[in-house]
C-alpha cells in the first residue's frame, strides 16, 4: 500500500497560492535535498488540473543540466485528477477525470507512493477525505494575507506528528509531518 507524500510551499499564515512570492527567498541546497529525499520514494506524482498547467511548460523543457529534479517531474508517471481537463500533453500524463476519493486511494495502493506538489483544491479534498499519509512544508517568513491555504476556515481537525524539521539560511523553515 502507497503513501501520499505532499509537498507545499506556505507562507507563515498559510497561503500557498503559486509560489513566485518565494523568488526572494532564493532557493537553499537543503531545501532540494529535502525534496529530492520524498521524490526518491515517489513511484507517481498527483497533480490538479492548475498546478498541472503550471507544471507542464515550466519541467517538460528542463534536462537534469537545468535542474536535479527534471528527471523525476518529466519521466515519472503523472496523473492529472480533472473534470475539464481533455488533453495532456506533458509525456507519461494521464488524466484520472474528477476527484474521486475511492480512485485516488486504488491509485495509492496500485502505483505506490505518490507525490503531490500544490495542487491545493486536490489536497484539500484529500486531507478532509483522510488520504494525505505526510506533509511536507517548506514556511517562508512572510505573511501573505488573503489566498488560498493548505487547511481552509471549518477544515476538519486533524493531528499530525512532527517526523523532521530543517531551517535554512534563507528564512525558511522545512517541517515534515506524518498523519498521527
């Protein structure tokens, strides 16, 4: 049985709308170790229709030259959760159609370990339906204001345990968390 692994970048307040406001920041070496260590397990990545729209000009182009993290966005199996989405055509895409919890859980435990970088609306959906088994945050210092957060106004309760912490020199702080 898979685990699904998601991966967020979140202002102090919650934010984690598209992260371009991290720019400043800089991006840590340990930060992609960081990511690289969850990604090295992840037999599939989970994408919703907007952060796959993001996804696919921004990784279909880039070669490990470009970026250590290119192999795995563009070689790993991705599966796109959509109900408008018609076409994919980021190679080894497919789309599953609308959300559905009882799919994404025969998804989980058929591919293995998935990886789900924002994709907000989906992991929302996934954290209220319990299927989210760890959550990987990277905290900037800043807050954001209004935007759409990982845990939204009347989200159910969940308890998390803490299973790593990281600070970087940039500001930002990297916590992982499993599902108590």
């Amino acid at each position: 049985m898979g685990e699904i692994h998601v991966h967020e970048f979140t202002s102090l307040d919650g934010v984690i709308d598209a992260p371009t406001w991290t720019f400043e920041y800089g991006f840590h070496p340990g930060m992609g170790e960081a990511i690289e260590a969850v990604t090295g397990q992840c037999r599939g990545i989970l994408l919703g229709r907007v952060t796959y729209e993001m996804f696919e000009p921004a990784w279909s182009t880039r070669t490990a030259d470009d970026d250590p993290g290119a192999p795995f966005f563009n070689d790993t199996q991705k599966y796109i959760v959509s109900g408008t989405l018609k076409t994919a055509t980021w190679r080894n895409s497919e789309i599953l159609g609308a959300y559905d919890r009882d799919a994404i859980k025969a998804l989980k435990d058929d591919v293995g370990d998935l990886y789900v970088s924002g994709s907000g609306t989906l992991v929302r959906a996934m954290l209220a339906d319990g299927l989210v088994d760890a959550l990987h945050l990277f905290v900037y210092p800043l807050t954001r204001g209004p935007g759409p957060r990982l845990f939204p106004e009347g989200a159910p309760a969940t308890k998390f345990k803490l299973a790593a912490a990281e600070s970087y020199e940039n500001g930002a702080v990297y916590l992982s968390y499993r599902t108590a």
